[in-house]
C-alpha cells in the first residue's frame, strides 16, 4: 500500500539504530546505567506480573502488565535499549552475529544484560511475596494442559514479542518513530489473556525465572528451564525471520521487498491475529476485544513498512478497489489472500491443538445466542465497512494519512466492533477470521457459515470503497474531470462485488 512506500522514503533519511539500541543523541549511557535500566524496567515487570496475579485481576492484569512494559520501554529505550528480557537481548544478539544492523551485543553485553534481568526478575518476585506471604507457581493453569502445550505457546508468544522489537525498534525501514513502546506493549495485551489462560502468559525467562523462585517452598525445578528454553527458541526464530523479512537491512543495498517477504509479512501478521482470537474465545476471555485489537496494532506497526499490513482479504479487496494503490495488482492481491487465508487455517490448527482434550464448540462460526442471520449481516457489513474504511482514510488516503497512530487507529476498529458485535456475530469482520472460527461442527454447515459470512465481510470491503472514493475524492487532482480508464473499470468492479456477495440462504 502507499503507506509502505511514504515509509521506506523516510526511512532513508533516518538513523540506522532504533530506540531499542542505544542512545539517540548525546554522551553514550554507561555500562553501569545501562544495568541499572535493565534491572529496573525487569523489576517492575515483574512485581506488576505478581501483584495482578495474586489479587486476581482477570479483566485489567493484562493490560497493566503491558502497561508497565510499554512506559518502561518508553522511559529507559534511550539508556540500556529497555530490553527487559533475555529472549529479547539474545534475538539482538543474534541479529548482530548474521549481520545485522545491531552493535555492540556480542557477547560481554549478552551475559551482563542477562544478568541484570534476571536480578531484577527475582527481586521483583520477592518484592511481591513480601506483600502476600507466598507466591504464584508456574507451569501450566489447568491441568487439562500439558508441558507440549505450554511449550508451543511459549514459543509462538516470545517469538511474537522479539519480532515486533526486532521490527520496531531495530528495522532501518521503521527509524525513527514514536511507537515502538506501544507496540511492544501491545504484544503483552495480545498474548496474556488467550496464551495465558494456558500458560501464563511469560514470554520472558525473566519472569519465569522470578516467578518459580520466588514461589521456593514449591519451586519445581522442571518448570522454569522449560519456560526459559523455549523463550529463547522463539527469540532466535524470531532472529532468524527477521533476518529473510528484512534482508536489505544486513547489506548496504535499498531494496523493496519481494512479493514472496510480502506474502510472508501477510501469513505472519494473519496467524497471529487469528491465534489470538482462537485462545482469547476458548479461555473466555473477559477481554478479549482489546487483547485481538492489539495482536492487530502491533503486527501492523510491525510489518507495515513490508507489505502494507492487512491481514484480512477484505482489507486487501479494499485497497485494489480503492485507485489509491498502484502497486497493489489482482495478482499481488490474490497472494496476499492466499496467505492470509492459509495462515488463519494453520491458526485454528494450532489452537484445537492446545485444547486437544477439550471442546471447541465455542469457536464455531455463526449467529450467537438468540440472533439469526440479518442480525449478523448487519453487524459484519457495518463492522467490517468500519475497519476498511478506517484502513484506507489512515494508512492509503495521503489527505488523512497518519504516520503514527495508523497502527492504533485500525486496531481499535477491532475493540470497538468485537465488544459491540462480538456475541451477535462472533466479531470475525474478517475472512481468515471466519474460516478459522470454523473449527466444528457438520462440514455442510461450516461451508455455508464462511461462504455467508465471506459475503458480509466482502460487501462491507466494497461498500467502505464507494464511500471513500466520495469522502476522499480530494485525493485525486480536482482539475482531472474526467474519469479514467481505470476508475470506470474500478467501478464497474465495485458493482459487481456488491452483487455477487448476497447473503447466502442457510442449509436447514
């Protein structure tokens, strides 16, 4: 999309560290400080983990867990690199050792960062019991899970976490910017409701490390050297995708990013959203709407700068719809639905694996409730108009562009739509989202659910294009008059999408 390129053009003026390396300006931080930084910002993480644990916040611990992360970040990412992690700092230093644009990690720095955070996790883990008198045992929350469970997700969440760092704070494409710290944030938001439910929600060898120390009168010596290997696979895995999504990064070329990193950047962003949507529906999640909301934010500060960012085959039917986007072609647009609908079957794989034992009846797709199929209609057209629309005013219309709060602004389409429409329609408002939803139930039924809700979610892409292509029409030259070519074809295209996505009779 035009938001890739508006941000690959800037990105060549920038500096080449991010706010997660060193300082910008100004005397370079001390060893000494930067240990303190790391101590600290590793302390608060995880005494704020323990004290929402232990007073049994279900609705609000994720987001001051995040919280606390994201205004730590914000506060010592000039100082140390505010890494507050081990599995974060060895994806560093790793980026570094296959030449990347990272300095400075190898290796003195490693071990000495990986101490201070671990220092800092247990005194944190400490500082917690001194209030409550025990502590929090780690390992699986229900013994319905097994260590295979905790493992995947573990894995999935930190690779999730040390990505998005990756991307955010250290990409050239991406420097400088102002939302590094809320998008690192948002991955806590993201995993510690659906995740957790499973495994806690640690992400970070520190905080496993804190908490099964802290908790010595049952620590259990199985649990953290698990947690914390499987941390560190995913910070390498991490290091290792970083390296092929952003390949111009470790050579002194400026190159675009192929169609097949672009398809990459669309499968990853769309697994993950439709991961969190699975778990977050399964636990029960009581917030579930801000916790997918964020899975979207930051994936899409994340990979914005690749491949656009859309993550849901409506989006991208908007945007070739739109005349705004030369580059995006019908075959580069069937790609990007390829991988976006791929990644959210593998999506709904992986989390029926993690509830193997259980039923996920509650992930089926269709009505909620009491509500039929014009209910539905209405809430998945609207909803889904309101996300593309939104989409294409902050990200693709160079009049209302933003260059910050895009990320933001799309993700809280998602909150708004899933707390309002969420028990009508299941809140999918995306194709992937649907037809990974469609976990259960008689094969006959599952087809027409996402064939029906596919149409829903299409005309709303549609209809979110003809009003655009009215609120926006600034955005072309006011002296062309006369339409194009391409404009008459584009709407004689929007036409027939409205058309041909009918609601579909149900299958009694």
């Amino acid at each position: 999309a035009p938001l890739r390129h508006v941000r690959l053009q800037r990105s060549h003026q920038s500096c080449r560290r991010g706010p997660h390396l060193a300082p910008r300006m100004g005397k370079k931080s001390t060893m000494a400080a930067c240990l303190l930084a790391e101590f600290l910002g590793s302390f608060f993480l995880i005494f704020t983990v323990g004290m929402n644990v232990l007073v049994k916040d279900a609705v609000w611990g994720g987001i001051s867990i995040g919280s606390v992360l994201m205004v730590s970040v914000y506060a010592l990412g000039g100082i140390s690199g505010a890494n507050f992690n081990p599995a974060v700092t060895f994806a560093l230093a790793l980026v570094e050792f296959i030449g990347g644009p990272v300095k400075g990690f190898l290796f003195k720095k490693l071990f000495m960062y990986w101490g201070a955070q671990v220092a800092g996790g247990i005194a944190g883990g400490f500082c917690y019991r001194a209030v409550f008198d025990h502590g929090i045992q780690l390992g699986p929350q229900d013994v319905k899970f097994g260590a295979a469970d905790v493992g995947i997700l573990e894995i999935i969440y930190t690779f999730m976490l040390c990505f998005v760092v990756l991307n955010v704070a250290v990409a050239q494409e991406n420097q400088p910017n102002q939302y590094f710290g809320i998008a690192i944030g948002g991955v806590i938001f993201a995993g510690a409701y659906g995740a957790g439910a499973v495994c806690g929600g640690c992400f970070n060898p520190a905080v496993a490390l804190g908490l099964d120390i802290s908790h010595f009168s049952h620590f259990n010596p199985k649990w953290s050297p698990l947690y914390a290997l499987c941390q560190l696979i995913g910070g390498a895995l991490a290091a290792g995708v970083f390296r092929f999504v952003r390949s111009s990064n470790f050579t002194d070329a400026k190159e675009e990013p192929t169609e097949s990193v672009m398809f990459l950047s669309e499968f990853l962003g769309t697994y993950f959203l439709v991961l969190t949507v699975g778990l977050n529906v399964l636990a029960k999640s009581p917030a579930a709407g801000y916790s997918i909301a964020s899975s979207l934010m930051s994936m899409i500060y994340a990979l914005s700068s690749v491949s656009g960012a859309h993550f849901n085959p409506a989006v991208t039917l908007a945007v070739l719809l739109s005349g705004r986007a030369p580059d995006m072609t019908l075959k580069r647009a069937a790609g990007y639905v390829g991988a976006q609908l791929t990644a959210g079957k593998l999506a709904s794989m992986t989390y029926v694996f993690v509830y193997s034992d259980q039923s996920t009846s509650s992930t089926s797709l269709g009505p909620g409730g009491r509500y039929g199929l014009v209910a539905v209609g209405v809430v998945e057209v609207a909803f889904t108009f309101l996300l593309c629309f939104i989409v294409l005013s902050v990200a693709v219309s160079p009049r209302t562009m933003s260059t910050s709060k895009y990320g933001f602004c799309i993700g809280a389409c998602v909150t708004v739509g899933g707390n309002a429409g969420g028990p009508i329609s299941g809140g999918a408002f995306n194709p992937a989202v649907a037809l990974g939803l469609a976990a259960t139930g008689p094969f006959e039924h599952i087809i027409v659910m996402i064939l029906t809700y596919w149409g829903f979610q299409f005309a709303g892409g549609a209809l979110a294009v003809l009003l655009f292509r009215v609120t926006h029409a600034a955005d072309v030259d006011s002296g062309d008059t006369e339409l194009t070519k391409a404009d008459i074809e584009v709407n004689e295209l929007l036409k027939a999408v409205v058309q041909v996505n009918e609601p579909l009779k149900p299958v009694v």
